[in-house]
C-alpha cells in the first residue's frame, strides 16, 4: 500500500515537474556538465553511491571547470558551483534571495520541527534575534572551563585503561560524540546528560549514534524518489509525511520523541515558579534566550515548540559534527606523525609557560597561541568538511558573477551565468575545498602548514573562519546538514566560535596525553563516506557499524 501511493506520488511528480520545465526559461541549457546514471534519480544517486565523498564531484571539476550543469531529480537542470566568488555572492552578498531547498530542509522540520535552521525570511530573523545573545563572544569563552573539565573525564578514563597496557584500539569518534554531548548538555541547558558517566552510552547518546549516516547513507531509489517529490508539494501535505511508517522514519519519531521527554524536563525545572532565582542568574544558552524571549514583543516571542526545536537542534548540533572532525584530525595524525610530534611540542611548550604561571590550565590566548594545532583544525576542516554540498533556490531572476570563467558548449569563455527564478544551485563546499587555483597545487593532501603561507588578501572571502564556507560543525547536523549548519553571511553559524574553542580543548589535551597511530592492517579501513550531503567516517565494508573511526591510542611518555 505504501509503496503503491509512493509510486503514484513519483508519477505525479514527474508530470508536473516535466510541466515546469516546459513552461521555465532555462537560462543554464549552455553550461556544460557531465551524464548521469539516471535522469529520474539525478546526481543525487550517482554521488550517493561513491565509494569516497567528493570523488565524483571533483572530477567533474576538473572536465568542466569549478561551475557546471548537472541533471537534478525528476530530469531538472541543476546549477553546481564551487566557485569562491559565485559563493561568495550566494551566502553572502545576496543570501536572501536564494532559499533553502524545500526537499532538503523539510527532513530538519520532520526531526525537530521549527527551528532556527528551518526557518526562512522574516521567521529566521525572528529566530535569530532572540538567540543573538546567547552566542556573544564573551558567552561562549566563559564556557572554557566546561569544556575542559569534560575533556579531562575521557583523557583520565583513557589514561587509566592504559595503566596495564602498552596500547588500546578505540573507535575514538564514538568517545568523542559522548563528551560533546556531555558539554552541549551543560553548556546549552545547564542539564547533565550523563553520556560520559553511565558505564554505557546513556539511552540519548544511543539514540542519536550514527543517525545523521543512518538516514542518508545509500537510500533506496524509491526514497531517493519520494524525498525529492516534495520539493513539488505545499507544506500541509509535507507535514503529513512525519508518519511515514518506514524504518528511517520510525528511527526519526523516536529520537525526536526521546528528546522531547528530556527538553520538555528541562523546560520545567527553568521555569519561573521552581527556581526564579536560579533562573534569572543561569549563564547557560537557554536560561539566556528564555530570558531574552520573556522581554520580547508578543509578535516575537519564541513559542514552546520553537525553543523545544532549538534544544533538538544544539544538542543534535553538538553530537557528532564536532566528534567526527575532530576524529578526523586524530586520523590525520595517525598518518602524519611528524606532525603530530610538532604539534605535541607546541602544546608540552604552552603547558610549561602555564605552569609558570602557576595557573591549572589553558587560556582561550593560550589555545589561541598554538598555531600548529589551530592549522591543523583549520586543515581538518577544509578537507573534511561535515558538508560536502548544499542546494539553494534563486528566488528572483539574478547573475552569478565568477571568479573562475568557464567554457559554455559553443566554445565561449564565461564570467557570470544568469539564473532564472526557481533554478537550483547545488553549492559544492568540498570542491572548493580542494580548488588548486585557491589551495594550492597539493588541494587534495592534508597539509596544515598551507595556512602559514596563504595570503588571505588574495582570496575571495566566502567564510567566518579560515576563509571556508561551512566550516564549523556546530549547529549543524541532520540529514542534510543544512539544517543545523547554517552557511558563511547573513546565517552564518552562530555557534561557530564554540565550537572552534571546543575542538581547540579537545586537541590540546589529546595531542598532549596521548599517541595516535593506526591499528595493524587498518590503513584502508576508513572510509569518508557520503551520507546525503554529508561526510561521515565508516569501516569499509562494515556500514553497519554506524559511525566509526577506531584508531591505536598509547600514553605519551
């Protein structure tokens, strides 16, 4: 019965998307691109299916240049871009004229409902507002401390399962996902989510393990199908599909279910008859937007299930986006030891000047001092990027200038391609990421030391932090990471600081503790696979393990 109605769907869809296309000035029918497997199924299977994430992507880069035509779902032309100036003025100069994919950010709606990131318009600048505050500067310093005492929680249960051996093998980033929950769940909402103390994972941190791969990674065609049909349907019907009775949707109602029984706990105890005190002193996130939203015009209050949808979207946001890059910069260590024996040196040399001092631990200065292990993040980030491409719908007719011209199917060189209203462009974040015109000859090796040498002042600004776009995996996650990472400009990350000082802890304390290299016979054992938009690390062949990155962890002597 399901699948009956699935397939009517589909041919409706395809009807009417046959229809637009007739009836749509196709203004992109000269850019070149390359064939599809399937033009019911689009790229969106093609790159789905790659063994590694990007491998398509950058080849077609390099035929056709860091802009070219691709066949979408449905048989629709696509835009895809990884030119720094075209992203440049689609996240930034003109943000608001390119909306979020209705296909893609409807899967953030169905796992949290109405959050900041689904949000759109007057809506998220409503959102925005009132969770300003809570993301200054100063705020997210004075979470350090935390920070830190939760990282010292997993460098001492590491260093105590070491006392009797000489080396233990560790699927780090499954630790890494429990300590970043742990921080999020006290940072966040002053709420102890337990996920490091429980002798197993607590039943949230079981729950959200390797969801974001679990929904995206190999979809059935039908799916791939049925996803994509809503791009073509209004939002009351799209809201009916939260009930499909599929197994990735069943998995989907049951965490967002879990996490309600949590927020709406917490929500109690902040509320203004148990601890009024409490309350109008908590330093956390939510004690600061509640407060910010209680002062607020009626208009723009926040409604409860806004604020329950924005602590799905920070916690979900803290789990494993900033485990599994900071995973991947273990592993990159792992199979670059010289560098990992620099940056040790930098970090014994900053814990001498602190002891000096005679101060227990780092500063932000002190973090921020450590330049080999600040490139080092910044070098994870940009060739493991949590997301690896975002769609976006030009809302108005507009030109898209290039910093790269490409050539068009007559021969002509170009240096802008006009869109029409309604046309997808599909933003390749990890494309740009690994564009030798901007990196460098050696784009595609992990090489940190590139960011001693750059000239920032030469590059086309596309983003908050290291000039990438995308680049921090707070607030970000789902499904299509589009939803809990909002881009570089006007939605640009507001979490993007916690995080970086989060990873900064993170990899000051481990680089300093401990030695990581890779386990025998495992140095084709993982895999950057693509899940949706995203990259996730897996064992090769052994997706259902979930999330996985294990590497050889042994005391530093």
């Amino acid at each position: 019965m399901l699948f009956t109605s699935i397939v009517a769907l589909v041919s409706f869809v395809s009807l009417v998307a046959f229809v637009l296309r007739f009836l749509r000035r196709n203004s992109i029918r000269n850019i070149r691109g390359p064939h599809v497997s399937s033009r019911l199924l689009g790229f969106e299977y093609d790159i789905g299916r790659q063994d590694e994430a990007g491998g398509l992507e950058t080849k077609w880069a390099r035929e056709y240049g860091p802009t070219w035509r691709v066949t979408g779902s449905f048989g629709s032309d696509v835009l895809m871009t990884a030119d720094p100036k075209a992203l440049q003025h689609i996240y930034h100069k003109s943000a608001y004229n390119y909306a979020k994919q209705t296909a893609q950010n409807h899967m953030g709606y169905i796992m949290s409902g109405p959050n900041i990131v689904w949000a759109q318009g007057q809506v998220h600048q409503r959102h925005r507002k009132l969770m300003n505050p809570a993301f200054s500067t100063a705020q997210l310093r004075s979470f350090l401390p935390l920070f830190q005492s939760v990282t010292y929680k997993v460098v001492d249960k590491w260093k105590s399962d070491l006392s009797s051996k000489k080396d233990m093998d560790l699927f780090v980033n499954q630790w890494l996902s429990r300590a970043a929950l742990d921080i999020i769940g006290a940072a966040a909402f002053d709420y102890d989510y337990k996920a490091l103390d429980d002798a197993d994972e607590s039943a949230l941190a079981k729950a959200y393990h390797g969801i974001l791969k679990d929904i995206n990674f190999r979809l059935p065609e039908v799916e791939i199908l049925f996803r994509a049909a809503w791009d073509y349907l209004p939002f009351p019907i799209l809201k009916l599909f939260a009930y499909t009775p599929t197994k990735t949707f069943n998995r989907v109602r049951y965490v967002r279910n879990l996490y309600n029984a949590y927020g709406r706990k917490i929500l109690r105890e902040k509320s203004a008859d148990v601890d009024a005190e409490k309350r109008s002193h908590g330093k956390d996130i939510l004690s600061i937007l509640i407060r910010a939203n209680d002062s607020s015009d009626e208009k723009t209050k926040l409604t409860e299930d806004e604020i329950l949808a924005q602590m799905y979207t920070l916690t979900l946001a803290g789990h494993e986006t900033t485990a599994s890059t900071v995973s991947f910069l273990l592993y990159e260590l792992a199979k670059h030891p010289e560098y990992q024996d620099r940056m040790r040196r930098e970090v014994m040399e900053a814990r001498g000047r602190v002891a000096a001092r005679g101060d227990a631990g780092f500063t932000a200065e002190d973090l921020d001092g450590m330049t080999l292990c600040l490139n080092a993040i910044k070098e994870t980030l940009r060739l493991h990027p949590v997301v690896t491409h975002l769609p976006r719908v030009a809302t108005k007719d507009d030109v898209i200038p290039l910093a790269f011209p490409i050539a068009t199917a007559s021969g002509e060189a170009i240096h802008e391609v006009p869109v029409a209203k309604g046309q997808v462009i599909d933003t390749s974040m990890l494309v740009y990421n690994r564009l030798p015109q901007v990196w460098g000859a050696d784009a595609d090796t992990w090489n940190p030391d590139r960011f001693s040498r750059l000239d920032d002042h030469k590059q086309t600004y596309v983003g908050v932090f290291a000039n990438l776009i995308l680049a921090f995996p707070r607030l970000t996650t789902i499904a299509y990471l589009n939803l809990y990472r909002t881009a570089a400009g006007t939605r640009a990350c507001l979490g993007w600081r916690f995080s970086l000082i989060e990873m900064q802890v993170f990899v000051a304390e481990f680089v300093g503790a401990f030695q990581f290299s890779l386990p025998d016979g495992a140095a084709d054992e993982i895999q950057c696979a693509p899940a949706g938009n995203i990259m996730v690390p897996i064992v090769r062949g052994k997706p259902d393990l979930g999330t996985a990155l294990r590497l050889r962890v042994s005391l530093v002597n």
